[in-house]
C-alpha cells in the first residue's frame, strides 16, 4: 500500500523532472536558433594616422610642441550597435578600460548580437555617474586599475601622459587626468561612429577597426601653456569636448 | 531506453538535491552580518540589502585594517592612526603621522556608525565607504602604496588567498573590489549606541542621569543639538564653527571638493559619540581637552566669512552650563564599544 503510494509519487516526480527537461530544452533552442552575430571591436591607439608606440617615439603636435606619450588609457562604456533600419542593442553592462600599454584591452568580442546591417556604434567616453557614487566595482571598474581618485571620489575617465621639451613643469611632464561625474563639472562624453552610408551588408562576423588619435587631444592646446588637468572642472570639461572626436572609421571587415 | 531517462530523471533528481543542499550550506556558512539599527535613529545609508556584509568579510576586514602589509614598507597599518580605545582616531596626535614619520594635514577621524554617514572625510570629498579606504592606501604621507600592489602582495599570501576564498567564493585571485569590500564591512561593523545617554534613553533599569547631566543635555539641546544632532551626534552636514583658520595649513576644508566659494571653510560636522576619549579636538587638532572646547564656543569664536548663523550669536555658556555640558559629553562614552574583543587586534590572525 505504501510502497504503490511512494511509487505514485516517484512517478509523478519523474514526469516533474521529464517536463523540466522538456521545458530547458526549449530555452535553449530559443537562444541558440535564432541566427546571431558576432562583432569585433577594435580600437587602435594612433597619433594622426601611425600606430601610437608608447614613450620612444617622438611626434609633433599641430601646435608644434614635440611629444612622448607614456600613458594613454580611457574607459568605454554604455555601448549600443545602431542599425540601419534604426533599431539599436545595448551591451549590458558594458564598461571597458582601453590601455594603449595592453593590446588585448583594446579589442571588444561583442557575441550573439541581433542580426541586422550595423549603422555604427555608439558608446560613452568615462564611467557614468551611477556607477561613481555606489561603491567598490569588479573588473574593469576595480579601482585597483588606477583610474579614481582617492581624495575625492570618481573614475578618472581619461588619461594622457608623457614629456614634451614645451613642458614648463617638472622632467618635462604632461599629465592629463580627466574626471568628474557631478553636475556642474561632468566630464563624461558620448561618441557616435558612423559606418559609411554605402556600407549596408548584414553580416555573421564582423570586425570594426577605429582609431583613438590622440593627436586630437594636443589640437588646440599648447603644453608651454597647459601641461596638466588633474582635477574636475571648466579645463576638463573643456579638453573632453575635444577628445571625443579622437575616434575614426578605420577599417571594417566582414563575412556574410 | 526507458532505462536510460529513469536515469537521467533519477541523475537530476540527485543532482539538484546537491546544489539545493550546497546552496543552503553555503549560506549557513556566509552568515549575514546585520547592522543593528537602534530604537529611533534613521535606517543606515549603507544598503546591506544590496551589500550583504558578512561574518567572514568582517573578519578578514579586520585582519586587513590591523595588518601593516598595506603600507609600502609595511609599517604602518590602519590601526596606526585609528586605534579602538581612543573610538578609533589617532591617540594624542594633533595630524596623524603615517609613513617615515611624515605629518598629514588633518586629524585622524574617529570611526564609529559609519554605516550612517553620507560622505567621508573631513570635507567629505569620498562618496561611499566602500571607496574609501583607497585614500589611506595611496596617500603619499599615510601608507604610500598603491591597491594594486596591495592586491599582489595579499595575492602571494597563502594564508590570505585562504580567508579571500572563504569570504567571496572559489576565485582564484584576489581583487581590488574584495579588498575594499573586506574592509568597509569591518568599518561598516563598528556601531556605538550602548553609551549611558543611550541606556537612559531607554529607560534601562538602573540608568538615570545626574542632575548635572540632565541639566548639562538642557544646554546640550539649545547650543548644539542643530549640528551635533541626536542619536548620531551629527547632523552629516558642513559648517563652520568660528574655528580662526591656520594660516601654515590654510586647509579650506569643503571648498576643495565642491570648489564653490560659499564652500570654504566649511568642514563635516564630527559625531560626538565617545568624543571623552578621541582628543585632541577639530579637523586640525587644535584643541587638547574639551574645557578648552566649550572655550571656543562660549568666547573664542572667529567671526570667519561663513561662520553658521547657528552660532551667532555665540553660545552663551555660564562655567557653569559648561560643567553640566561636560557631564553630559561624557555619558556618550560608549565603554562597552571601546573594549568590544570583535574589533581589537586579531592575534589569532597573525600567529
């Protein structure tokens, strides 16, 4: 009598189970049928058009000034694919620390994105203020990576440093820490690139290349002048108005 | 074939018994740690909802905060400027010394129901707790050294890799955001509100105040209560409380952070919970003892550009109103929390 009764109640926790069973199988089809792409992003460091080589090579500024750079590093963040048909797809939670010093932190495998002919990127240049007021982050956002500052609470959006014979200050130094999260002083920028209009193949696999120049940073700024930013404010507000423009179009590579 | 889904069935049966069992092991085993919130006082700023501090988070926490291995040449740990029985501030020193003995410019803060504060600092230019502990790490004249060379040096500690493991999960390496989650939940621990004012606010048998304290709170609640308001003894803001500024510092305190001009000289107001034991006084020390204290406030007050309305005019403090406020100054020592055994230095930790 008991014994039929567990059997009854085994069984229907098989049948449980068989469902269950029945039920992931589903999901898992859902997610992988649908046809997906993949996007590589590539974002090459550059003074003008040359790769950038960090603190041997010697370039010139269009204000003439000569310089080394030693550090350049900047974060991307709230990034979305724009589509042709006007559509767009959010990376969640997406925050990237770009290093010129490390080549792997400057390419982006975006997987199973939404199929449909890419238009161009969209992203943000810096840490968005939410993440700056809530505390201690894993990742790229580890303030282990040297992008906050200690004294006054924020990410360091963007940094450029190097030496320049124009420099006044200190060995030569230039040091361009750009911050600042809060109204009135935020310094946080967005990008659009835009692929060319002629350019509508979907795609399975794609690669964008983009070039970061940081030949722009130095545009309209003279070092004899102006050899470092290292707090928030008019000046850093001002120099991240002008390096958002730094990135360009470079190449794009794709498989049907 | 029959066969083989009854095993699989009985496989899944097996197998999600595991991960349920596992799972609720393993929440035994990371017991939540939670902030006590008293009778009467606010809800704490720090969500622990979102950021559960638990007990091996807490004890590592503690670990780090009293292991010198933080500092470039590890001789100085946190404890050095903020020691327990002095409501953790730097005993007797007017600007903390950190690294070679070298000065910084400000008093070492006292560390108590942090969990409640709004901004830290004493121009309250850090934004969460969790944060904060990167300012003493990188300082230049308190531990000198970088987090990301803190993590290296824990990363070669087995015995560090061990308690890093058990507080945050199986990860292999140890991370800037554990460190810092480690230590805040430590911070975030160290609660006072069993002082004598709280125990007869609570009507706790046996505790009542002297005549002179209950008239010495009377003063407390007409002069100072506005600032150091009641039951945290500080009301999170930034003032200026008629403090003549020093000129070989020159620290404009809030204006720093906010660069607003209405901002300089303002500074957070401190809690004054223990306050008995965390002389010297002021973000720069100035003042000793707490006579010299209610000196300031009754005849010494500098009449600086954005000195706070709520003392103009200047207290007027009889010598004795000051006798009764000193009295009831010290029913906030909390001794109970001076000389609880969980936030002193872990010997076990470091045999």
């Amino acid at each position: 009598m008991a014994q039929n009764r567990i059997r009854k109640i085994l069984k229907h926790v098989r049948n449980v189970y068989f469902l269950v069973g029945i039920c992931l199988g589903l999901v898992v089809f859902a997610t992988t049928s649908g046809k997906k792409q993949n996007l590589h992003v590539f974002i090459q460091p550059t003074f003008g058009k040359q790769a950038l080589t960090l603190e041997t090579q010697a370039y010139r500024s269009t204000q003439g000034d000569t310089v080394f750079i030693d550090v350049f590093r900047f974060y991307i963040s709230n990034l979305q694919i724009l589509y042709r048909d006007g559509k767009t797809f959010s990376i969640p939670n997406s925050y990237y620390l770009i290093d010129a010093s490390d080549t792997a932190s400057c390419h982006l495998q975006l997987s199973s994105l939404p199929l449909g002919a890419i238009a161009g990127l969209s992203f943000h240049i810096g840490v968005d203020s939410a993440k700056s007021v809530s505390g201690a982050h894993a990742g790229d956002l580890d303030l282990s990576k040297g992008m906050y500052w200690s004294w006054n609470s924020g990410y360091i959006n963007a940094k450029l440093e190097g030496r320049s014979p124009s420099c006044l200050s200190h060995k030569q130094q230039f040091e361009f820490h750009v911050g600042g999260y809060a109204h009135p002083n935020n310094s946080l920028r967005k990008a659009i690139v835009m692929l060319p209009v002629n350019t509508s193949a979907e795609a399975t696999s794609r690669t964008l290349q983009l070039q970061a120049d940081v030949s722009v940073w130095f545009a309209k700024r003279s070092l004899r002048e102006q050899a470092g930013i290292m707090i928030p404010g008019k000046a850093a507000m001002a120099l991240a108005d002008e390096y958002k423009h730094m990135f360009r179009l470079q190449n794009d590579l794709y498989e049907k | 074939m029959k066969n083989s889904l009854k095993n699989i069935g009985l496989a899944a049966l097996l197998l999600s018994a595991f991960l349920t069992l596992s799972w609720i092991s393993a929440r035994e085993k990371n017991k939540i740690k939670h902030l006590i919130q008293p009778a009467g006082w606010p809800a704490p700023v720090y969500d622990v909802e979102k950021n559960p501090i638990t007990e091996e988070g807490f004890t590592l926490g503690r670990m780090l905060f009293y292991d010198p291995l933080l500092s470039a040449d590890s001789t100085i740990s946190c404890a050095s400027c903020h020691l327990q029985q002095t409501n953790f501030t730097h005993v007797d020193h007017a600007l903390s010394h950190g690294i070679d003995g070298k000065k910084g410019t400000r008093n070492s803060s006292v560390l108590v129901n942090l969990a409640w504060s709004k901004s830290f600092m004493w121009d309250g230019g850090i934004n969460h707790i969790e944060v904060q502990p990167l300012a003493p790490i990188e300082n230049p004249v308190e531990m000198n050294s970088r987090l990301s060379i803190v993590v290296a040096k824990l990363n070669a500690s087995d015995r560090y890799r061990q308690k890093f493991r058990k507080a945050f999960g199986k990860k292999n390496t140890i991370t800037g955001q554990q460190v810092l989650k480690a230590l805040s939940a430590y911070l975030l621990s160290l609660q006072s509100f069993n002082a004598k004012y709280d125990r007869v606010m609570r009507s706790e048998p046996g505790y009542h105040f002297t005549p002179a304290e209950a008239r010495g709170m009377d003063v407390f609640l007409k002069h100072c209560n506005a600032c150091h308001t009641a039951p945290l003894f500080t009301n999170q803001g930034f003032e200026n409380n008629g403090l003549a500024p020093d000129p070989y510092l020159n620290d404009g305190g809030r204006i720093k952070v906010t660069h607003q001009p209405s901002d300089s000289l303002l500074f957070k107001v401190p809690t004054l919970r223990n306050i008995e034991v965390s002389y010297p006084y002021m973000h720069d020390g100035r003042y000793k003892n707490l006579q010299m204290v209610l000196f300031h406030y009754s005849s010494n007050i500098s009449n600086t550009l954005h000195l706070s309305p709520a003392l103009q005019p200047a207290p007027d403090l009889t010598e004795g109103n000051k006798n009764d406020l000193l009295a009831f100054l010290k029913t906030l020592t909390d001794t109970s929390f001076l000389n609880q055994k969980e936030f002193g230095y872990p010997f076990e930790d470091f045999q």
